[in-house]
C-alpha cells in the first residue's frame, strides 16, 4: 500500500480549562486562611480591587452598591470540566459589569433551614513533590494509624477528636468527661478507645501525665514490674535525689535502684517531638451550625472567613480616560475583567460551600442529634447526586473546611465513612463496622472456636446481610494486622 499526504477537515466539540475557569476551582478548594492570601495577593496585584470596609465604619456615609448574586440552581458545577483534559473553542466571558460608583460583592452570608430527614490546587499551589517533601507532622503520622487501626464508625469520629487533643509533645490535653458529653456517648467507650490510641506509635503516645507516659514505655518493653511502679509513683523524690527515700519505696537494693534510674532515664519524657513541628494556626470555622425548634438545623456561612471586595469604578474611569497607549488601554481592560470575574468566583464559591454543607447535616442529623454512635455511612457521590454536583467538586469544598457543631469542630470530611451494601436490602452499613464484626469473629477463635478463613468469615458477614468480597475482608483484615488463617491457627496450637 502506497503512502500519500492529504488534507482532511474534522468537526469536533470540547470544553476548555479557561484561566477564568481554573482560578474558580482553585478558590474552591483553599481555606479560609488560603483564600485570605490569595486575595491579598490579588489586591496588591490589580488597582481596581479594593477591600469592603464599610462595615467596619458603622459612620461612614453609604454608597451605591450592586452585588451580584446567584440562584440555588444557577450555582457552576466545575467538577467535569476539571475532571476532563479536553478544550474549548472559546473563552468564557467574565460576564458584563454593574455600573455606578462601586461594585461590591459580599459573598453569600445566608443561611438555610433543614428539617430532619429532609430529602433536602491548580497555579500557584504547592506540587506534589513539594507535599511529599514535608516534614511529617505528629498528628499526620497518628491519623495514619488511626486509618488502619480497623476502628468502627463511632470509634474511629471519637479517635479524630483525641488525635486533634494532643499537643506537640504527645500528651493528650483535653477533657474525657466534656468530650464524652459533647460526642454523646459513655465515658467507658471513649476510655477504651483512648487505650486503643495509646498502643500508637510512638510509644507514650496520648499519656496524660508524665507518669502515664513511662508507664507506657515500660510496658512495652515488658519492665513494668511492681518496684518500677513504686519508682514511677514517686518521681518527687527522685527529684529530690532522695535514694534512701527510694529504695525504702521500691523495695531495692542500691544496685537494683542504680539500673531501674538507668532503664527510666533511657524512656523518652516527650515522645512527640522527635517529628516535624507545624506553625499551629488556630482553626476557624466556614460554616456554622445551629439546632432550632421543632427538630430544625440552621446552616450558615460564617461571614468573618469571607473576602469583601469592591472594584472601584471612579478610579477606573480615571485611569481609562488618562490612557493613550493600545497597551495601556488592554491592561485596564484585563484589570477590570479579572477583577469582575474574582468576585464572581467568590461568590459562586460561598454559595457551593452552603449548598454542600447543608447537605451534610442533612445525612448526618442523627449524629448531631443522638451522638457518634449515630454517624451514618456516607460517601461523596451521595452528596454530589443529592445537590445535582459533580464528586469532584463535593471533594474539593470538603477539602480544609470545618463545621462548628453543637458536637464540635470538624472537618467535612470527618462525616464521609465508608459504607458495605446490605444483602437484605436494608441500610448499607458502615466500613468501619465491617471491619469491627471481622475483629469480633477472630477474638472469638481465642476463646477455642475453630479458627475462620477469609471465606468463612465472608459466609459469615452475609448471614447478618452484609455483602463483601472476599478480597475485601483480606484486605480490611491486612489494614488491622491480624495474620491469616493459617497463621492464627499455628499461634494457636503454640499457646495451648
């Protein structure tokens, strides 16, 4: 077959990341403390932007001001477009300009009703290697234990709440008895799942006291006999260098006081600062949320994280008509558009973080009402289809937000858990209490029950209605670091 050039002409349709679009997504997914960057950057970066401090001069005359403003339905949804590397034959206009004095944008302060039960970083982020690159902090390195440590849906929101409690150090500051309220359940429970954590690594790990913190260490090393309890209960006196004191306490000679000194100076007091420190900024919350009568939640935007900007219409004008240059006058242009299309951009942003916020409380009432043990398996796709959005885009406004709760400070996506499909065709269940029944099943092998491999424990699960692989059990099995079946029944047979 002969090879021959020609010309073809093909026709095709496609959609473009404008740069427009892209600033959009970038704003959806920063913080508040982010976001307050970046339009300080904005600022220095276009004369025509200026802050909305208006409010902050209660006796300043008013000015004219048009706000632009959006309906539910009319919200963007940017999650296909920036799921999709395809192009668009034109750019999107940034959309034509109020006239008077000023434009201002105040972005999306509102708030929303839910009854219960209602069916209601592209430029200029940081790179993947750059994230890579990081010092890990203490708390990453704990939430990643938390992740494999095969908890259950309410363990695992109670292990979150203990993991943001501990300080630098890594000594648990807070208080088991106001968090037990605020979560809605028994101090027992929270104390087991504090036992759980304290198995973390490093060893010491969410001790209370400096105490609780070598006793730990000790027990891990199997040296936490009765005389190295009576020295740790009186590390007064070996403050003191009392080691009459000491010895009469603990029982010892001096030989077996000098090495018990030596084992403990050998224990880490702050097991926590052998990691990379974080500049702690305090948490401010995006959305706030409020019970009301009648079984009712009030979901609001709160209005301190966001921007208030104005374009400034006199100073445009000024500098429009003092322009002769053809590049003069593009770059005026450019500074109106970009300015014109933020504010859009910021207010599309706050809407979305309302429309998605309140869509969470909506799935997650039960847990504000009754408490943790009520978190109900949740992922982003329910969400996205519920409010007519891409996943994506739920991904993104979940991503560095936080919810005030009557309950506490979380993250949005501290309220998304795994969920298993029931086979009997009722509400699916939890990952995380998958993989709780899966733990159950090989304790129960201790008590002298035949030992379980991964098919029978798939048999098993599906009896009470739940649907999983068998791949899944080996994998959620792997993710708790208990060994396989043949494994478990040789450790068996060596402790009998």
């Amino acid at each position: 077959m002969g090879l021959a050039a020609r010309l073809e002409l093909r026709q095709g349709q496609g959609l473009a990341m404008t740069p427009q679009l892209q600033q959009a997504i970038k704003l959806l997914q920063l913080s508040n403390l982010e976001l307050d960057a970046y339009v300080e950057g904005e600022l220095e970066r276009n004369p025509l932007l200026q802050r909305d401090e208006r409010d902050l001069e209660p006796d300043a005359p008013a000015e004219p001001v048009q706000s632009e403003t959006y309906a539910a339905d009319e919200i963007p949804d940017f999650g296909a477009a920036a799921n999709l590397d395809i192009v668009q034959d034109s750019e999107a206009s940034p959309g034509e300009c109020a006239t008077g004095d000023s434009e201002a944008a105040h972005n999306a302060g509102g708030s929303l009703d839910w009854s219960r039960g209602a069916g209601n970083r592209l430029e200029g982020g940081d790179s993947e290697d750059q994230r890579l690159t990081q010092d890990r902090t203490l708390r990453d390195y704990l939430f990643d234990q938390v992740a494999l440590a095969g908890f259950t849906a309410p363990e695992a929101a109670a292990a979150a709440i203990l993991v943001d409690s501990v300080d630098e150090g890594g000594y648990l500051r807070c208080d088991m008895v106001e968090i037990a309220e605020r979560l809605g359940c028994d101090l027992d429970f929270l104390e087991q799942v504090l036992t759980s954590l304290q198995r973390f690594e490093p060893v010491g790990v969410f001790a209370r006291t400096v105490r609780e913190c070598l006793l730990l260490q000790l027990r891990e090393r199997n040296r936490c006999d009765p005389a190295m309890e009576a020295l740790l209960d009186n590390l007064d006196l070996l403050a003191r260098h009392d080691l009459a004191g000491l010895r009469q306490a603990c029982g010892v000679d001096d030989e077996d006081l000098r090495d018990m000194i030596g084992e403990l100076r050998a224990l880490t007091p702050r097991p926590g600062a052998a990691f990379g420190g974080e500049v702690l900024q305090p948490v401010i919350p995006d959305i706030f949320v409020f019970p009301q009568s009648g079984g009712l939640w009030n979901v609001e935007l709160n209005s301190d994280t966001l921007p208030r900007l104005l374009i400034d219409r006199r100073y445009h004008a000024r500098v429009s008509s003092a322009a002769r240059s053809e590049k003069d006058k593009v770059f005026v242009a450019e500074c109106l558009a970009s300015a014109s299309w933020l504010l859009k951009s910021l207010d599309q942003r706050a809407r979305t973080i309302l429309k998605v916020a309140s869509e969470i409380v909506t799935q997650q009432e039960a847990f504000l009402t009754h408490g943790v043990a009520h978190l109900r398996p949740l992922n982003l796709k329910t969400v996205a289809d519920a409010i007519g959005m891409h996943e994506s885009t739920v991904s993104r406004v979940t991503t560095n937000k936080y919810m005030a709760t009557p309950r506490g400070l979380f993250e949005l996506k501290f309220f998304f858990t795994s969920a298993i499909a029931s086979t009997l065709g009722g509400e699916a269940h939890s990952g995380e209490s998958v993989r709780h029944r899966i733990r159950q099943l090989v304790e129960a092998e201790r008590a002298g029950l035949d030992v379980h491999s991964d098919d029978q424990i798939v048999e098993i699960l599906k009896e009470t209605g739940v649907d999983i692989a068998r791949r899944t059990v080996a994998k959620y099995r792997e993710a708790m670091r208990i060994p396989s079946s043949v494994e478990r029944r040789r450790m068996l047979k060596m402790a009998s």
